[in-house]
C-alpha cells in the first residue's frame, strides 16, 4: 500500500464552484499534513499545513480525519488561477523526510 | 523570491557530457533534499542530506553523484546520463523534525 494515496482526478469545474477532494495515508501514527500547489512545469509551494482541528485560509479549507487516516481540502469559490495539482504531503513518524502524493489535477473553467 | 535557489534553470546535455546541479539555501535550514520529476509523475527522492550527512540514497544509479559541502549547499553531479534521466529536478530544504519543504524553482534538464 503507498504512504499517501489521491485521487489524480482531473477535477473540472466552473467558476464559483466549489471542489473537494480527499488523500489517504497508510501510517497511523503520521504526526504533520500539508497540501501542496504545483503548477504546470513549477516547483511544489507550501499552500497550507493541516491540524488536527482543521483549518481554513480564504477560499481554501483543510480537514484532518485520523480515525480514518485522511485529510481533505476544499477550495470555495474557485478562480481560474486555482487550476494546478494538489499534492497530499504527510510526514511519518520519527523521520524528517516528508511522504509525497502523486496529486490531484483541479481544472477551473471559464 | 523563493529561500531556495536553483541552477541552471535550463540544462541540456549530451550523454556524454558532465555537468552539475546547484541549490543554495539561506533560510537556516538543516536538512537538504535531491528530487526527481519526471512527466506526469510522481515525485522521486533521491538524496537526503541532514547536518551535511547523506543519509539516504534511494538507489539512484552511480551516474547521479551528490555533494554537501555545507549546510547551505548541495550539488548533483551528473554524468553519462540516459535519455530516460530528462526530467525536473528539484531541490528542497527543511528543518529536521516534521516540518514543510521549501523547494527551489528546478532545473529541467533534457538528456540528448
């Protein structure tokens, strides 16, 4: 089974609408979840950390479901400059090296 | 700006050629990652160094060497690479102990 597993979608949605998607991870003991932004042909940017009480930031909420080992991101709203691929990123325990998803297409349409 | 700076931005060479990679970061960052992207791929570690320590090589072939000379540098030398080796890579940097990357903008090479 792999560490961190997304959906790769794509997700295409319109303008104004709202998009959600879940990443599962297979270390129950994981201690730190982040979603990562990645655009065509760019380096992966820190878009929010994930805790344990979830959280929100503008359009953008994260949620943390340990009992069944998966977070989500929920984007409200969406723009156009949301298209990009979302990476599911968790870090197990004892080890400083983060576990990367292979990410979630979103593609937002005029 | 990112905290991470990567070159060259753009690398082409022959399969013969040897040519390095170079990441610097200021961030005060102790721990410093080689990653490999290829086309609608995943991401791929290849080194870890912590405290100038390699720590982890996931059994990348010998044509791919990494250096650590210091805490804020870290080079990937490359030679006689395969057309297959064309791909993003990806420096990140990190404080040890579950905390985010922070990654450099890449160098996309093309193996010719």
């Amino acid at each position: 089974r792999k560490e961190v597993e997304q959906d790769p979608g794509p997700f295409n949605v319109p303008e104004g609408a709202t998009v959600a998607f879940n990443c599962t991870y297979s270390n129950s003991a994981s201690q730190s979840f982040f979603w990562y932004r990645q655009d065509c042909r760019k380096e992966p940017k820190l878009l929010m950390s994930v805790y344990s009480s979830g959280n929100e930031d503008g359009r953008f909420t994260a949620q943390l479901n340990r009992a069944s080992q998966y977070i989500s991101l929920l984007i409200r709203d969406s723009k156009l400059s949301d298209s990009a691929t979302y990476l599911c990123v968790v870090n197990p325990p004892n080890d400083y090296k983060l576990s990367f998803g292979a990410g979630t297409t979103v593609t937002v349409r005029a | 700006e990112t905290g991470v700076t990567q070159t060259p931005r753009h690398l082409v060479m022959g399969m013969t050629n040897k040519k390095s990679l170079k990441c610097e970061q200021h961030l005060g960052h102790n721990a410093m990652y080689w990653y490999k992207q290829s086309a609608k791929k995943p991401l791929e570690l290849m080194f870890v160094y912590s405290l100038e320590e390699r720590v982890e090589n996931n059994s990348v072939p010998s044509r791919f060497s990494p250096e650590c000379p210091n805490s804020s540098h870290l080079f990937l030398h490359l030679h006689t690479l395969q057309p297959e080796d064309s791909a993003l890579y990806l420096c990140a940097s990190s404080r040890t102990g579950g905390y985010g990357y922070t990654f450099g903008s890449g160098t996309r090479l093309t193996v010719v």
